[in-house]
C-alpha cells in the first residue's frame, strides 16, 4: 500500500464512525481538493472506501470507510507498526522524546504554513 493510500486510510480508521467529508479529509492530509478526489476515486474502485451524500448537504459529499477497507488497513497498520518498531529500537527514551516533540513542532509549523496560505 502507498504512503498516500496509507495515510488516506488513516484519517477514517481514527474516526469515530470512519467517516469524513472531503473537505476536512483534504485539509487533514495537507492536499488539494483534486488530490483528494482522484485518491478516492481509485480507493471506491479498490473497494476500500465508498462515497455517501451528507443528509443534512446534498452538496457535500462524506467518504466513508468500507468493511474490506478497515480490514486491509487494520492488516497494513500492524505492518507499519512493527516496522517503525524496528526502524526506532536503536533510539533510547530520551531520543524517542525529542524526536517526538521535535515532529510536533513541525506539523504544527506546517498546518500554520498550509492555513495562511488557505486564507490568502
């Protein structure tokens, strides 16, 4: 599975009802609306994801995680967690911390980048 499939497939399995508008699903990734769109219609077509209408918006469309979906997925997440186990059981408590924190500091500097230049 690609990191762009992976990471996609991420931001449903973490919701409550595996489910997400496009919308908040691009932002969530950090891509275009288009990116969004053509990742999906490859993930419908592979039958891990399918699109709903929202009830309440008939303009917004909600994606929404399939059962085959979940289950490839959960497969491929204990994949990647044992092999970022690997990559990191070199590193003692206090390197894993400040890696930690160090990625933190980051993603916060990027979603501050990537909302200035929404609002411009």
């Amino acid at each position: 599975m690609t990191l762009p499939r992976f990471d996609y497939l991420s931001q449903l399995y973490r919701q409550p009802d595996r489910r997400m508008n496009m919308t908040e699903l691009s932002r969530r990734l950090m891509v275009s609306g288009g990116n969004v769109t053509g990742l999906t219609d490859r993930l419908v077509a592979d039958g891990l994801v399918k699109r709903e209408q929202d009830p309440s918006d008939r303009r917004v469309q909600i994606i929404a995680l399939s059962d085959y979906g979940y289950e490839r997925f959960t497969q491929v997440a204990r994949e990647h967690e044992k092999w970022i186990g690997e990559l990191f059981e070199d590193l003692n408590p206090d390197q894993v911390r400040m890696l930690n924190q160090t990625l933190g500091q980051l993603k916060t500097s990027l979603e501050e980048k990537l909302n200035e230049q929404q609002e411009e």
